[in-house]
C-alpha cells in the first residue's frame, strides 16, 4: 500500500477520455433561478456576462441533480456563450456530474494529506457499507460514491464531501456511522467545516 495511490482517473468521476454528457431531459431554468442568475449577471460589464458560468452551473446542478447536454445549452443561452465553452467547465470541474447521482454524493479526498491519514481504507469501508466502487450509485439512488483531489481541509484530513457539505476527520472505522447518520439526519449528521464553526 502506498501513502499516495494512484489515481485511475478513467474509473471513476473525472475522466481522462473525452466522453459527451448525456442529453437528459429538456431543461429550463426555473423562474426564481432564472432571477436569481440575472441578478449575479448584472454584477458583471455585459461582455463579461459568461463569468457566471460557475453559479449557473450550480443552479442547474440544483434544480436537476446533475448537468445534462440540455442543461448545458440553458445555462450557454442564459449567460450567453457557447455550449462548447459552458462543457469545458462541467468537464473541467469534478463537482459537476454529468449523468444521474445519488441523493448523497460522498466524495473522499485522495489527496497527499487525506491519503497519509488514510483516505484509502476509508474509502474501502465505504465500499463495503455501501456495496459499491467509486464512480457508482447504490441501487436505491441513495449514495454515489467519488474519489476526488483536494477538498481544501488539508488540516482536518481525511475529508469526505457529502453534496455541498463536509465530514472532516473521517476514520474507517466510522463509515458505516457516517452512512447511517446521512440516511437517518441528512447533512445534520455532518460534522461541517471547522472554519464555519469558529467564525
């Protein structure tokens, strides 16, 4: 076992091949999104709108649980840009996914900090909680589970994202209490960014 695995980046969220998303159902921004997205437009020179990729990707990642083709082309017409430049983003960033994923998306950090404090075992347990490897959804919708590079808590490592949230210092030994917590209190099992907690 090493400190660092390697990565195989082909089975898992980001991949190293080129593949198309999946087209999806058609897609229209809801109005309070809609709103909302205009309004952090305006903040911007009006040539300068597509600077609001990221949160229009946010926003249609929200309202449909993942960035379909369809997605893609209503956030390019929203901020106006092309398809093409909107999917350089989702393809670029792997907090995007583009294809379904479960209710909660558990993404254990793999990088050089989380791994020296066992970010490998931890996602081992998970596996065998979960009955699943990363890249996959249990069958019930409930978990997708991701090997990802750092989450920015290099300090309270190993870190586990869960959706927009945090689990810091996982242990192995406690996957199948984090599991059991999100399917019985959600996020509120989530022990959160420590940097929230102090401010």
């Amino acid at each position: 076992m090493s400190f660092h695995p390697l990565m195989d980046y082909g089975k898992s969220h980001h991949q190293s091949s080129r593949t198309l998303a999946d087209e999806g159902p058609e897609f229209t921004f809801t109005p309070e999104h809609l709103a909302k997205l205009e309004d952090i437009c305006s903040r911007y020179p009006a040539e300068r709108r597509k600077s609001a990729v990221l949160a229009a990707l946010y926003m249609a990642q929200r309202q449909q649980g993942y960035i379909s083709r369809n997605a893609m082309r209503a956030v390019a017409a929203a901020i106006r840009c092309t398809t093409a430049e909107v999917e350089d983003v989702v393809s670029f960033y792997t907090m995007f996914y583009q294809r379904p994923v479960g209710r909660h998306v558990l993404q254990v950090c793999r990088t050089l900090s989380c791994a020296l404090n066992g970010a490998e075992r931890v996602t081992e347990e998970l596996q065998k909680v979960l009955g699943i490897t990363p890249g996959q959804t249990t069958a019930d919708g409930e978990f997708s589970l991701f090997e990802v590079e750092c989450l920015g808590a290099c300090d309270r490592a190993p870190v586990v994202g869960v959706n927009d949230h945090w689990h810091e210092c996982q242990k192995p030994e406690d996957a199948r209490a984090l599991v059991d917590g999100l399917k019985a209190r959600g996020a509120a099992s989530l022990t959160g960014c420590h940097l929230d907690k102090e401010r």
